[in-house]
C-alpha cells in the first residue's frame, strides 16, 4: 500500500485536567463541531491533518480502530444507567457504538466510501492495515483512510486501572491518521506499506525474519511497547546492520504503533522500518515500511 499523507495529535496527561480539543477541532475542519465527545474530537484533529496534505476522494473507505473505544461516552451511558438507575441520553447511547466516529469522519470530509470500526487491544492500527489492505488488493476500494485513536478518562488513576499499566505509568491520548492506495496507484508516495503479518509464535518471527530482513543496511527496529527487555534485546541478535528506533517521552496509549510510524516518516533516519509487538499469548505483529 502506499502511504500518501499523514497527520497526528498525540499529548501526554500529566493530571486530571485534560486539555481541551474544541478550538483544535475548528482550527482542523475550519468549523465548529458541536455534540461530540472526547474520541470523536480526536478523530476529527487526526484525520484533518492527515486530509490537508492529501485530499481524499469521495469514494475513499474509512477505517478507525482504537485499544478500548469511546471509553468517556461507554463510562457516562453506564454510570447514568447502574448508579443512578436512568435511561441513558440518545444522542450518548448511539455514540456508543464506536461506528459513530466513522460517520462524523465521512460527514465532515465528504466520503462516501464503506466504513468499519476495529477495537483491539493489542496492534489495534496493525489490524486496521490489514483490513484496508485486503480491501485495496482485491480493489474493493481505491484509497483508504486508516486511522487510530485513544483517548484518557478521569480520573487517571481508574484511567491507568483499566488499560492495565503501573500508576506511576505516564499515559496519553493520540490520534494517528494514514491516507493509503493500491500499490500501483498514479499517486506519488511518501512511503509504502510492504507487509503487516501477525505470527503465531517466536519461532514463527524468527523464520520472517530470515526471510525479510538479511540482507540489509538502512533497517530502523521499532519495538513495541508491549514487549519485555529480553524479547527486545533477542531481536536485535536477529536482526544484522540496524539502527534502534525510538520516540522519546511517547506517552502510553493503545495505538503506539502510530505514533512511531508517523516519527519515521518524519524523521527519515533509515529506509525501511520494522516495527514489531506482541500480545500476551506470544502472537508477533509486524508493520514492515519502506521509504
């Protein structure tokens, strides 16, 4: 796939404050959008600023995925309904359904492609790539819009509870957006997507990268943060003539992974990068880019 734009909001939390989103949101779409919450905001910010360097075509697919959700709408409808017994507001209760997000997306910047919500823990904007790349190999779609999002609920330490990180863990929120078409597609490219594969096991990473990777002089490794320092230090055993990629002071959200592919590209330090993660049944995911 070709990556043709990108664009990202990402900001640490350092309290319970958390900074508003509305001006940002008009400074993006150049309009006031009103009776959204907190994701839908995020979405908005990151999708503008992907479509401002790119424009979208009317038939562009939109894919959103997140670690958790609407987490601030989810909370609200259910503290409404066990606490305080009540019916939950309609406009919050449709909001939901994280699906909702896809529609202000393709209302605000005139899509009219197919849309789909993906929620996943872990690889969550892995997952998203893959289902927009099997829609652009088979050419059920043209371009696709892939984007991630997360968001931080107070108070931070219920926040830090439920995405299971330590509560000295300085956590955030992002919104990480990729403008993406077939691979021979007219359009210039930034870069290209080469692979994202999910393996079931270490033995299964070890033979991809044998395959991938050797040999190789201008490969950037990425580590996700889910793994350990000793998986972390096995794969740069593995891997030969790499330089270590990293995003300083990257607060923890779910789509991590986007944030350190919009820094590659960015920051254009090597020609491929390898970023690779894991989940706690052992399965590796790889997003192999080339520029």
């Amino acid at each position: 796939m070709k990556i043709l734009a990108h664009g990202h909001y990402s900001a640490a939390i350092h309290d319970d404050a958390l900074p508003p989103l509305k001006d940002l949101v008009k400074e993006t779409t150049g309009e006031t959008v009103r009776r959204v919450g907190r994701f839908i905001q995020l979405a908005l910010i990151g999708a503008g600023r992907c479509l401002q360097q790119h424009a979208a075509p009317a038939d562009t697919a939109v894919y959103i995925t997140s670690g958790r959700g609407d987490l601030e709408t989810t909370l609200e409808v259910l503290t409404q309904m066990v606490e305080h017994g009540l019916p939950p507001k309609p406009l919050s209760f449709i909001n939901t359904v994280s699906n909702s997000a896809c529609f202000y997306v393709a209302k605000q910047f005139a899509l009219q492609g197919r849309s789909q919500f993906v929620t996943r823990c872990y690889a969550p904007l892995e997952s998203a790539l893959q289902l927009a790349a099997l829609d652009l190999q088979t050419h059920a779609v043209r371009t696709a819009l892939v984007g991630s999002v997360d968001i931080c609920t107070q108070p931070l330490c219920d926040h830090r509870q439920r995405i299971d990180v330590a509560q000295d863990t300085l956590v955030g929120e992002g919104s990480h957006w990729f403008l993406l078409a077939q691979h021979d597609a007219a359009d210039s490219a930034l870069a290209t997507i080469d692979r994202v594969v999910t393996l079931a096991d270490r033995n299964a990473l070890t033979h991809w990268l044998q395959q991938h990777t050797a040999p190789h002089t201008s490969l950037a490794l990425a580590c996700g943060q889910h793994l350990d320092a000793g998986t972390m230090q096995w794969l740069r055993t593995q891997i030969e003539h790499h330089i270590l990629f990293t995003v300083p002071h990257t607060p923890w959200y779910d789509s991590h992974c986007g944030n350190t592919l919009g820094a590659f590209l960015q920051q254009k330090l090597a020609q491929t990068l390898l970023h690779i993660d894991c989940d706690p049944d052992g399965r590796f995911t790889v997003l192999q880019v080339s520029q």
